[in-house]
C-alpha cells in the first residue's frame, strides 16, 4: 500500500537523502498532511528556500513551485513573489543559519513590514550541512567544529525576535510536539500577514553527536523532557529557563499588511489618473 | 458482547524505511518491534507485532521522517471477546 501523501513529492528521488532520524523529514511529513487537510491545491502554493538541509523539504522533495535562493536570502526572494503573486501561498521552509544567521536582517525587517508570507524555520541548533560550524542559535558552551572549546556566544531566541519585530504569528514547537506543530502552521498559513514558527529539529549527525545525543529518538526525548509550555514560564526561574524548549504562542496580533496597503496605494493613483 | 472498535491497519513502506527507531520508541503501546527483514538499502526495518494494541493515536505516522507508516482505520467492528 502507497501513502496516499505521496501525492505531494517528488516520488522519483525518494527515499529522502535526510539522515536516518532527521528532523526535517518529519517537517515534511506534517507539512503534506496540513496540506492534505487544508485542501489547498499544491498549484497555488509557491515555496521558497535557501540552502541548507531543511531547505531540502521544498527543494526538491515537496512537488510545488520552487525557488532555491541564494544562501540567506529567501525571504527577500519571497517578499518579491508575494507582492507580485499576492493570492498564492508563499511559504519559506529553511534553516536556522539561512534565516537567522545569514538572512536574519530580511528575516526581522520582513516581520516589521509584516508582508503576508508563512516562514517555517527549521532549527537544528547548527550549521548541519556543511560540518557542524556554530550557528546563530547554537547554545552556550556546546562545542562545534569552529568552536572546539565551546560556544561562547549566547543564542538568539529567534522566535520572540519576529515577534517583536512585528509579526502577526509566531510561535515555537519542537519535532516532538507534532499534533500542536501541525495545528500552528494550518494557523500560520491562514493568518493573514507574517506569520513564523520555529521548529526545534534533530539532528544527530551534525549536532546530537556534540552533545551526546547519537540518535534522533535521543533528542527528541530531550524535547518531550525540557519543553515548558510558555504559558507556565513565569513559574519558572530565569537561569532554570536557560536550557528549556519554550514551546506556544508567543504573539497573534493583527497589524496591516504590506501588499494591501500597497495596492491601496496603487488604487488611489489608478483612480486619481482616470 | 464485546466493545466495538475501529479495525486499524498499520502498513511500512519497506523501501522509504531508513531504520531511526522513532516509531518503535515513542509508540505508547510498543506496537512495533525491529524485525530481522533488511530492505535493499540495508536498513533494518520496524514490524507492527502487537496491532490488536494500537490505539490509532497517528504519532507514528505523523512522526516518520521518511512518510513510511501509514495508519488505516477502516469500519467499526465487534471484538470478540
């Protein structure tokens, strides 16, 4: 018996090329059944990435209309799409190096602007595809290949960044936590305006290895046992915080939209000239 | 008389399978065992061995990297206990 959601991939390259226990194929997995279940027609969704791993879920695995941007750079590509294309799905899946390291200034002026794009930010805490290199939310202390000696640099909570950006939607799940992942990005693709989950993903090739965690199963149990839900946080101590998963809503609001504003300008003049 | 339930149906997709275990660990019930079958890429595959105790709760489906499980609940029948 075939899954019925093969429908959504690109059959002739699978099995995936994702590591045995990776996270970003249960990205994918849960991307194809909100997609299955929203009913949206995969024709109406364009889906931008950059590069890294999990900018392999929409690159070439996930059969709709691609962009494979440049390192970083995604969400400028997508800002492009939508403002042109403003009734399709623009969705950006991509790394935590992609959008918070190398596009993290698109990342955070996108979320100002508060263009009407759905990012999924997939992190797994380092730069995976290219060795192990420390990466904008690599924890304190965690030893990389170009920190041997540990991290000394704190992370960035990347999720409470868009939000105070500006963001009408964000919010952080783990890989762990699928049926809430699941319902946060059905949300994130209908909310209007940017809207942004950030996914704690495995990845035990690159970085479960550097904290004694060699299997996927190991890291997600890490999850399931240091998640606190962010309506409990205030319970919590901040030093005891430091190395939990805070997973929930961080911010819904509903702040104007960029292309709307923009065509109401556009109208304006359209009449004025007539 | 016995309660009614769904019939559930687990199937592996035996050639996506990649062996990372997260079915067999995370299923509440232990559904799934690592059976001695290895597919044409050399992964040992999970098998369900216990498929009267699933509850059809979908985590392994949901959560397979690789879209191997699929869960099928089909129409209400009778258990014969």
């Amino acid at each position: 018996m075939k899954n019925n959601l093969l429908k959504y991939l690109r059959t002739e390259i699978l099995p995936t090329e994702f590591c045995a226990g990776c996270g970003c194929g249960t990205v994918l997995n849960i991307f194809c059944h909100v997609v299955d279940e929203m009913k949206i027609n995969p024709d109406d969704i364009i889906m931008v990435t950059g590069i890294g791993c999990s900018s392999w879920i929409p690159s070439p695995y996930f059969s709709a209309d691609t962009l494979h941007t440049t390192h970083g750079r995604a969400i400028a590509f997508a800002t492009g799409v939508k403002v042109m294309k403003p009734e399709k799905h623009v969705i950006v899946i991509a790394g935590d190096g992609d959008l918070a390291g190398i596009g993290g200034n698109h990342l955070i002026h996108a979320a100002r602007r508060n263009i009407d794009l759905t990012v999924f930010l997939v992190n797994n805490y380092i730069y995976g595809m290219t060795g192990g290199q420390v990466s904008p939310t690599t924890p304190s202390s965690v030893p990389t290949t170009t920190t041997p000696y540990g991290n000394t640099e704190s992370p960035f909570k990347i999720a409470e960044l868009v939000a105070a950006a500006g963001a009408n939607y964000a919010a952080r799940w783990t890989t762990y936590h699928i049926f809430h992942l699941k319902k946060a990005m059905k949300d994130a693709i209908q909310k209007k305006g940017f809207s942004f989950v950030e996914i704690c993903s495995q990845c035990p090739t690159s970085y479960g290895k550097r904290i004694g965690m060699r299997e996927g199963i190991d890291q997600l149990k890490d999850f399931r046992d240091n998640s606190i839900d962010i309506r409990k946080v205030s319970e919590y101590d901040e030093n005891v915080l430091e190395n939990k998963f805070i997973v929930g809503k961080i911010a819904e609001r509903t702040r104007p939209e960029f292309t709307e504003s923009l065509r109401k300008i556009n109208m304006k003049f359209d009449e004025e000239r007539a | 008389m016995g309660k009614t339930r769904k019939k559930i149906d687990i199937y592996i997709d035996k050639e996506l399978c990649k062996g990372c275990d997260i079915c067999i660990e995370l299923c509440g019930e232990n559904v799934f065992m690592k059976s001695e079958h290895i597919n044409s890429r050399g992964y040992y595959i999970p098998i369900p061995v216990a498929l009267d105790k699933c509850t059809g709760c979908m985590i392994c489906e949901l959560i397979c990297p690789e879209l191997a499980v699929i869960i099928e609940k089909s129409e209400l029948v009778k258990e014969t206990v």
